[in-house]
C-alpha cells in the first residue's frame, strides 16, 4: 500500500500529542510523508481527542482522508466514535477489557452525538456495548480486531521494568505507539530515535522502549506499505513550528503575544530558541492582545523587526493598534490563526471565516497586506515574506494562517537559507538636517528609528513632520500618499506571487480555494482524474494584493459553471473577494463550517455534485 491512514483516540490530556509526535517523527525517519491532525475539545482533561494522521510513501505532505484503515483506541469512546471511519478490511487496536462497557454510560461524550449514535446502534442491531460493536465490525465490515487487556499489558510492564502502579496508566499511549509501530513495520532504531527525541528522562525512554518492544509481541497483523521514495532531506514540524522558523531566519528580532489557542504555540517554539547562536529574539507575553501590538508596533518604531500573533478574539482587540499602524506607515506583522468564530466561538476547531475580517480590519482607509499559507512550506516562506513586505512598504502585513494547518504535524523539505533575503525597505540617511518621517515627496518616505533624528508620532492625522493637522489640502496630500502604497504594492508583488496553479492544463473544471484546503484538493484532483474528470486547483496566496489578472483570465478560460470555490466558513468569502476585485460571480461554493478540516474523499464526491447540477455542497464529514 502506498498510503496508511489511521486515527488514534482517547481522553484529551491522556498522551495523544505524544502518540502522534513519536510516530509522526518515526515514520518520517523511515523516509514517509506525514500529516497528521490533531482535533480536540476546548477543555484541560478528559473529553475526545483523536490524532487523524496520513502516511505516503511519495507525497511529502499527503492530504487527510476517509475512510481510515486503522482505528487505536485508548478508550471504548474512541471505538464507537470512529467503528463507521473504518474501511472495510481494516484494523480495530482496543482494550478488551472494555468489552461491557455501554454507550449510554459515557457521561464523557456530547449529548447530541450519543443521540444519534443510539438511533444509528438501533437501526443496525448493536446492543450498546463494546462488544457488541466489535461483533458488528467483524462481522459486516471484515474488520481485523487486534483486542488487547491494558490492564494486563500494564501489570506486565510493571513487573518488567518496576514502574509503580499509579504511574503505569500513563503508558495507554504507549500501547498505541508499539501496537502501530508493529503493524507498519517501523524499524526499532527509528522508533527508538523518536522515543529519544520526545523523552529527555533516560528512566522514562528507557520503559517506553521497552514496553513498546513487549507490545509488539502480541501483534500478529502486519500492514504491506510500499518502500518510501522521498529521499531528500526533511523536517517533521507543525504549523506553529514552520511560522516560527520562517520568522527567525527572516531576521525576527521581537514578538509579542498573548496566550489564545491556536496561536500560542508559534511563541512558545520562539521562547525556547530565543537564543540560536550569536542570534536572539526578544518574546514577550503581553498583558492581553492591545498590549502585544502595542508593543510589536513600538519595537518597529525602535528598529526592531517585529511581529505579533493571535486567534480571532485576539485580533479583534487588536484592530484599533493595527489602524494606528496603518496610520504611521508601521511596519509590523500580524500572523492570524484562524478557528471558528464568532466571539470564543471554537476554540479548538479551525476555519477560515476570518478572511474579510483581515481584508477591511479597522476604520478609515489604509494599504495592508494580506497573505494565506496552504501547506507547512508555504509557511514558513510566508512569514519570511511578511516580514520583508511590512518594512518595504512600511505597512502592516497580515498573515493568514489556519488552525488545521497550525495543529497539524507534517513532513517538509528542508528549506534552502542561502537563498533567503532579507530586505529591510527604505531607510533615511545619516546626516539629515530636517527628517520628515511623511516626507510627501514619494508614497514611502525614508524610515528613521528613534532616537536617530527628531520625529513625531500620533494617532490623529498629520503632516510631513507628523505633527497634528486637520486642515484639507494636508488630508488630501497625506491621504494620497498612504494610499498611494496600494501602487506601489501591486507593481512590486509579482502576479505569479499571488497564486499557485495545480492540475490538468486543458481540464474542463476549475477549484479556487486557500490555506488547508491545498493538499485536500490537490488529492482530490488524482481521485477525479482516475474517475475521467480534469481539474484544476487554484491556491491563492495573497488577497493583498489579489491575482486579479489570472483569476479574470480563468474566467474567460472556463465556462463559469465549472468554477468552484472551496472554502472552510459558511459565506463562501474568497468567492465575495473575487467577485470584488474581477467582477465575476462564482456561482458554485463547496463550504465546510462544522470545525473539522475538508477532507479529501467528501470534495471529491461534492466536485462531482456540483458537476451534476448542485449550486452549494456543505460538507460535515468528521467527529
């Protein structure tokens, strides 16, 4: 098999990440791409969480898909959450010991989701328990049942390696790791070289060895994958972790923040290497998000490279600083980790419903940036570009990330440093006897730090020295000027910078779509071309400036009931977007809105929907 898809469930705070980091970073030292998703509830401990990961031997970042061809359950809500993800022919790893356990007992699971799992247990004859439910996979589904006792395994390891009995329930992960390890084949030496990775204590490695090597014994299956050919070199690194990075070798030197899920994550990987070498970051945790821009805004104004990150609730606090920036020609960065919304909304579950909040954040008139990252490469040169535009222009930049790509860990190649510029725009001489920040004569004025000449800054409109004005001609002038940037940024953004274009070039249809939505719809053009149906895939890379040219010429190209957009909110906003800056209306939408990410398989299927006459595809596939 080319491809192994699996999910891995249990109680949040019960060693999942673990799970999904040490086998993430095995498999990628095998040589596989991985993707792998993590999804879970906006609470500390104890609700459903499930790891959805996929494995290729020829595609470094594959697409997340259904059905699965391995369900690992720590718990007996993980098998009946995910018994009807399972392909036909799969595997079932879960405790046996679990066997009487019933539905209706796990006071753990959403009301409305145990509701419909009972209507769906009465339809087809299963009586409620787990037992009950394995049958019925065996059965009619030809399930492979891999039924372990953890409480056996446990007591095993603790006589094996001496760990006491209150700790041996943090090995369930563990039972997972070996179990999946030994299916798939994974080599002791790579699995090891994880294990290494995510335990510094030599104790803890060490039982973890161990107890994975006693796991394998008691697996009889073994999974066919094919001998992976991704032979150049790799990272194995989250979304959050590809930002920060792409952020540090663009020069960044302050970030400010305040903690908010999905968001955090970015600072807390730049907290930890602040210090590379003779190279430091200055993190700084702000007393809430009006804080971290104000901060981030006035170390630009010092000669920082500086940037911030947040979460929609986050942003919107954030908005009146980034007007004030967009006022003063500041150049900052702003990385928008997009969940679902409104107010705390999701917390935990993605989307991208925040785009038009980004595209017009703010009162008044003011040139900004837009960018949106599809995978984890495109991420970290983002960031690097963010930062690079918003000291060019001198404008605020925002950068758009969503929070299934934050969250998932995934396979990348190594990126090519000798090739990253830095460009820190146009700053003023030495030797100037009367500095004008807003100097009129051009639409970006030379910059000055302060404290290198005399400078004024402030909220209310200005003149060339920044001093207060409300007098008209000055507003005209001044106004031309900020704006003029707009210019000055579509000449020196090339189109070809915009936009990525994927698929069949004589294909018959066209998907337009952003950020997460890439891989999934890059793997459903493969699907539907095996079907005889030709697509293409747009990925629009910035909204600020927007691909105008080359989204007006796909119009003309293709018969516009064969442009889709795909989109994770409920407005279809690229669409509202494109319609705006081409005058063209999209008239087919494929939207997903539940929180979970679009899965391959569901666009397939809604493409050929569309294709039949449908005008609008909802998708809700996912726990």
């Amino acid at each position: 098999m080319n491809e192994l898809r699996y999910i891995l469930g249990g109680p949040q705070g019960g060693g999942l990440e673990t799970s999904s980091q040490v086998l993430s970073w095995a498999f990628a030292r095998e040589g596989y791409g991985v993707s792998s998703d993590r999804e879970y509830f906006s609470n500390i401990k104890g609700r459903h969480s499930y790891i959805h990961a996929t494995i290729s031997a020829s595609t470094i970042t594959p697409a997340l898909s259904y059905p699965v061809h391995l369900v690992g359950a720590m718990d007996s809500e993980t098998v009946f959450t995910h018994m009807f993800d399972l392909d036909n022919g799969g595997y079932l790893i879960y405790n046996s010991d679990e066997n009487s356990i019933k539905l209706e007992s796990l006071a753990s699971m959403e009301p409305e989701f145990k509701e419909k799992l009972i209507r769906t247990f009465d339809e087809i004859g299963i009586d409620g328990s787990i037992a009950s439910a394995v049958s019925y996979l065996k059965d009619e589904k030809k399930i492979n049942v891999v039924g372990l006792s953890y409480r056996s395994l446990l007591s095993e390891l603790q006589k094996q390696v001496k760990v006491v009995a209150a700790q041996a329930s943090r090995y369930i992960s563990t039972i997972l790791i070996g179990a999946v390890a030994a299916m798939a084949n994974i080599d002791d030496e790579s699995l090891n070289y994880a294990f290494k990775i995510r335990f510094k204590s030599e104790e803890i490695y060490e039982h973890n060895v161990a107890f994975s090597r006693l796991i394998k014994k008691y697996i009889n299956f073994r999974l066919s994958l094919d001998v992976p050919n991704l032979t150049f070199r790799k990272f194995i690194i989250s979304g959050n972790d590809a930002v920060a990075m792409g952020k540090v070798a663009g020069g960044l030197r302050f970030q400010s923040y305040y903690p908010i899920t999905p968001a955090a994550d970015e600072s807390f990987t730049l907290e930890e290497h602040e210090r590379i070498g003779n190279y430091s970051v200055v993190v700084f945790q702000a007393e809430d998000e009006l804080g971290a821009i104000a901060a981030a805004i006035g170390a630009s104004l010092s000669g920082a490279r500086s940037a911030t990150a947040t979460s929609g609730p986050g942003f919107d606090l954030m908005v009146e600083g980034l007007g004030w920036a967009g006022m003063n020609e500041v150049p900052v960065v702003v990385t928008y980790y997009q969940r679902g919304g409104p107010s705390t909304g999701q917390p935990t579950r993605g989307g991208q419903s925040d785009l038009l909040s980004s595209v017009f954040a703010s009162h008044g008139e003011y040139p900004r940036i837009v960018l949106a990252s599809g995978d984890h490469e495109e991420a970290f040169y983002d960031a690097i570009d963010a930062l690079n535009f918003a000291e060019r222009f001198q404008t605020p930049v925002i950068h758009l990330v969503d929070k299934f790509l934050a969250n998932t860990i995934a396979t990348m190649r190594v990126p090519d440093l000798q090739n990253i510029k830095i460009d820190r725009g146009k700053l003023a001489p030495e030797g100037v006897k009367s500095y004008k920040r807003f100097d009129f004569s051009s639409n970006i004025s030379p910059r000055a730090f302060l404290g290198q000449y005399l400078m004024w800054y402030t909220g209310d409109e200005h003149n060339e020295m920044g001093h207060i004005t409300e007098e008209s001609e000055n507003r005209i002038k001044i106004m031309n000027k900020r704006m003029g940037k707009e210019k000055e940024i579509e000449d020196g953004i090339p189109e070809e910078r915009r936009f990525a274009l994927y698929g069949d070039s004589s294909s018959d249809v066209l998907l337009i779509g952003w950020g997460f939505v890439k891989n999934q719809a890059l793997k459903a053009l493969e699907d539907l071309k095996a079907e005889g149906i030709r697509a293409s895939y747009i990925n629009i890379r910035t909204f600020i400036p927007f691909p105008t040219r080359t989204i007006s010429e796909m119009f003309k190209r293709y018969d516009p009931e064969r442009i889709i957009t795909v989109e994770h909110n409920y407005e279809a906003q690229a669409a509202k977007l494109i319609a705006m800056n081409t005058g063209n209306i999209v008239r087919k939408n494929i939207v997903k809105y539940t929180g979970r990410p679009i899965y391959s398989n569901e666009l397939r299927d809604a493409v050929k929907r569309i294709l039949s006459g449908s005008n609008r595809e909802v998708l809700s596939y996912g726990a």
